[in-house]
C-alpha cells in the first residue's frame, strides 16, 4: 500500500517564531533556552526583520490602496505605527500602517464605470518639486514626490486635486516594511521562502552572543540562503526595454 501525503501547506504558519527560535538555537548548540535567551532571540529576529528593509523590495509587502483627494491638499500621509507619539499622530491614509514608500501612483477618474481611466503619475525628486514656481495650483495631479520620515511616510502631489470627487482619487502601489515579530505564538509575516535564511539568519546573530567561534560560519550559510530566496521573490514575466527612435532635423 503506497504512503500518502499529508496534503498540507502550513508548515510557514504552524512553525511559530518559538519553533524558529528553537531551531536557531540547536543550530549553535544550545539546547533548551532560558527565559532570558528566548528574549534575546526575539529581539534578535526583529533587528533581521529591519536588516532585511535594507535588502531591497520585497515583493509581498508590495500592496494597493487609493487616496481619496482633498480639493487644494498638497500632501497625504501614511504613519509608521498606531503607536508612535502623541495624540496628535492622527489616522494615517485608508487605516494603513508601515508604509515605507510609494512605488507608483495614477490618477484615477470615473472609477468602477465602464468609462474609468488611469493616468500615470511620474515621480519625481525633492529639487525637481522645490522647482515648481505655484505648488499650490489646482489641476489635474500629474507628478508625485515621496518623503520618508522616521514616523511616517508621505505623498505630495503636483497640481493639487480641483475638486474632492469621490469618483477620483490616487491609486498608488506602496512598500510596507516586516511586521515585528510579537508574541512566539505567532507566525513570522514572510513567505514560506524565506523561512531557511530567517532561520539561518537568527542563528547567526546569536552567534554572535553565544557561539562567536561559529559566527563566520553561520554567516555564510546565511547569505547563502537569503540570496536564493531573494533571487526567487518577485515575478517571473520577462521585461524588455525598447530603445526609443529618434530622427534630428537635418
């Protein structure tokens, strides 16, 4: 009689951040952690989570939201955490949190009708938007400059809405960053992907505290693990660039 499969996808999800912990320990030769070590290993994670901001984008915690426009508001904003200050950081754009950057933006008229329409939003730097002579001229949005505060994130539009229709808005794809780590009951907020270098990355922090012999060791396998798995993110469609034809007068 054949064996079956288990038929299950979970294991990202069932192996919690104590599993992980567990398994970075083993990995260095410990073998049933004290309460203190379990906290430093968390700690430990979360300073990966942040290391990991600095790889690059990654590509799940690329998401979709829409800015419902103010007629004549330059700038919106998204905060880093419900958290943070005082009681005057206010709600941030749509209830969303983590927003490191926006990657792009359109604006989009006439939405959900058979008529609706995006037009691109070009990005541009802070000289570019300090150049414009009116900021505070009404229009149609064309462009969009990003600044990134250790609070919050924000978007400033160039020209500023002409009306605060509810049928128009900005659509924009922005980059969250990694969820903390939290209570060890949880899940880790990566895909299953990433589960070997998040593991062998954890091993090689603590390493650093409890195994330093190993550390260079640990290291390399580390890099090793999240180079394949950063190579794997993204999508798979091919991307052609196309050069552009150009005929001077003569």
């Amino acid at each position: 009689m054949a064996n079956t499969t288990s038929g299950s996808y979970t294991f990202d999800k069932t192996f919690a951040v104590d599993d992980i912990i567990a398994e970075a320990y083993e990995r260095i030769g410990l073998v049933g952690s004290a309460g203190h070590q379990l906290l430093s290993a968390r700690r430990s994670l979360n300073i990966l989570f942040q290391e990991w901001g600095n790889r690059g984008i990654h590509f799940w915690e690329i998401g979709n939201t829409n800015i419902d426009l103010t007629e004549g508001t330059q700038t919106y904003d998204f905060f880093r955490d419900s958290a943070d200050g005082t009681s005057a950081i206010t709600t941030p754009v749509n209830g969303i949190y983590g927003i490191t950057d926006i990657l792009s933006a359109s604006y989009r008229t006439d939405y959900n009708t058979t008529s609706q329409t995006d037009l691109p939003l070009t990005k541009v730097s802070r000289d570019t938007y300090a150049a414009f002579s009116n900021k505070m001229v009404k229009g149609t949005p064309s462009q969009f400059w990003v600044q990134r505060f250790i609070d919050k994130t924000t978007i400033t539009i160039y020209p500023t809405a002409a009306s605060s229709q509810a049928s128009n808005y900005i659509n924009v794809y922005y980059l969250a960053r990694v969820q903390d780590v939290g209570a060890y009951t949880n899940a880790t907020d990566a895909p299953y992907r990433f589960v070997p270098c998040m593991t062998a990355g954890l091993a090689f922090y603590l390493s650093q505290k409890f195994a330093p012999q190993r550390s260079q060791e640990l290291k390399l396998y580390y890099e090793d693990e999240l180079q394949r798995a950063l190579q794997e993110d993204g999508s798979s469609a091919s991307a052609y660039i196309t050069p552009k034809t150009y005929y001077p007068n003569i």
